[in-house]
C-alpha cells in the first residue's frame, strides 16, 4: 500500500534518509514531533492516522504543507495497514 500510494516519493523508511520533501518515517513511531505551530505532538497511532485523513491538521516543522488530502478517501484497512507498517520502522 505505501508503495502503491507513493508515498515512498516524499518520505523515507531508512535510517540513511532519502527524499526531503516530508519527514522521514524512520523511527518516527513513539517520538514527539515538533510542529509548524510551535506545539509539539507524542507520534503514536492516533496522531499517525489524523495525519494520514487530514495531513494539513497537524504539519511537522521544517516541511511545506503539501501532502495532498486524499489519501481520506483509503479504505479502513488500508489506513490501519499503514499506520502499522509505520510503526515497524525502526
């Protein structure tokens, strides 16, 4: 599913990097992002799936907010898929 959505385009899965144009999801799962608004949010499942439904809610420091919304439009399983695929990145 992430391949097949692209979403490898903008957000590496390695702890070598790659592509800048949004965060890195390597070990990202069960650290604390710092946002463009100053806050700061504990990344687990819940912030996970809100930012895969509605990626302009909550937008990490440092990165444009241009990850387009549809991925809402996903099936239930598909979103559940890859909220734990991002969790195994460590």
């Amino acid at each position: 599913i992430f391949q097949q959505q692209g979403c490898q385009a903008c957000h590496a899965v390695e702890a070598s990097g790659g592509p800048a144009i949004g965060p890195s999801l390597f070990g990202l799962f069960g650290k604390t992002e710092q946002l463009q608004d100053g806050s700061s949010v504990p990344v687990d499942e819940n912030y996970l799936r809100e930012s895969i439904l509605e990626p302009q809610a909550k937008v990490v420091a440092g990165y444009p907010p241009i990850m387009p919304a549809s991925y809402a439009a996903l099936p239930e399983d598909q979103i559940t898929a890859l909220v734990e695929y991002i969790k195994t990145l460590q």
